[in-house]
C-alpha cells in the first residue's frame, strides 16, 4: 500500500455511531476523519492518497445513495461501504449498482467491517498504481514522433517490420530504426512489454 496513511472517511448523522466506529478504526491504526452528513463531506471533500467511505445509507438530506451518485459525477474513484439498517436490503442493492463496493446489516460485527474496509483500501491501492502506471505510459507516448507513433501502432497490431515498412513507404531498415528508438523511449525490454503498455492506455491497434 502507499506510504501514506489510509485515511477512513465515516459519514453519518447518528453521532454515537460515528464515535463507535471512529474509535474501532483507530484501534485498528486507521487514521479517521468523521462528517455529520453526506453534504458536509462534499464541501471539504478531503479526498487524498489512500481512502475509503463508511457511509449509512439513510440520512436527512442528502441520503448514502445520493453521495454515491454525487462521486459518480465527480469523477472520484473511491471504494465506498454503505451502512444499512434492517430491511434496507433493497436500498444496499441500489447502491452498489451507483458503485458501492459493499454493504453491511446493522447489527455489524466489528471484524467484519474491518476486514471490508482493509479490502476496500487494497482495491483503491491497485486503482492509484494503475493510474499512475497509466499517467506514466501516456508521458513516454508524448515523446514519440509521429511516425514513431506509426510504427508503435503497426508492432502492437501484430505486423512485422518488413510489412510496416510496406505501409508506411519507408525501408525496413527505417522501420528498425524507429522500432529501437520507440522502444527505448518507451522504456519497454521486449515487444509484450509494448503491447502490454498500450493495452493499458487503450491504443492497442486492431484491424
């Protein structure tokens, strides 16, 4: 995980509950920061590094899946944990069609929630790697040339040099040329290394 601490984001108008659940977070070495309700969260929106909600799903105001609709159109890839009461089962499925990750009856066992919200920061962990990885690949994209950008697109479709130097007009020894530059521009040791850098950024060439 980043080596930066998790921050537990409780969102709920039950005082008591937050305190509750502010308190076993923290004994767990979770740091916590607590709102009073889903439009409190929204005005600090204190969304950095490593983080997840625990939010009840009714709420006066702006309900559980009123603030997951509210992220979705932010933007803001965060796992959320939806707290319900009993037969709110209905509601618990509603908010993980708008991205909920998941929900938790009330009565919960301690542990149980512990281990959803450890899940819950390993996921977001795996989503900022892959973003950054993501962030990374595009950089090394804009140092290419245009007719490098050729040759990449031609290799990650599966062509062989003497084909892409067909398509492009050029002679195959160009294409090689092109070939070893992009490559170390890119940073990639071997050709599955490239395929597997566009196929992250979504320029995988395809007939």
């Amino acid at each position: 995980m980043s080596s930066e601490p998790a921050i537990v984001h409780v969102i709920d108008d039950d005082e008591a509950l937050r305190d509750s659940l502010t308190f076993l977070l923290r004994t767990a070495d979770l740091e916590v920061m607590s709102h009073s309700s889903a439009a409190a969260f929204l005005d600090s929106l204190p969304l950095t590094g490593l983080t997840c909600i625990i939010t009840d799903v009714r709420m006066p105001g702006l309900s559980g899946i009123d603030l997951l609709r509210r992220i979705r159109e932010l933007g803001i890839e965060v796992p959320v944990i939806v707290i319900t009461g009993h037969g709110d089962v209905p509601l618990a499925v509603e908010a993980m069609r708008f991205g909920a990750i998941d929900f938790l009856e009330k009565p919960f066992d301690d542990e149980i929630l512990l281990q959803s919200v450890r899940a819950a920061l390993r996921q977001q962990a795996g989503t900022a790697k892959r973003q950054s990885e993501r962030a990374e690949i595009e950089g090394r994209l804009g140092t290419l040339s245009p007719r490098e950008r050729d040759v990449l697109g031609g290799l990650v479709a599966g062509r062989a040099n003497k084909q892409i130097a067909f398509e492009l007009g050029i002679s195959p020894r160009t294409v090689e040329i092109y070939r070893a530059n992009l490559m170390d521009k890119m940073q990639a040791g071997s050709l599955s290394d490239l395929v597997r850098m566009a196929l992250i950024v979504g320029i995988l060439g395809r007939e």
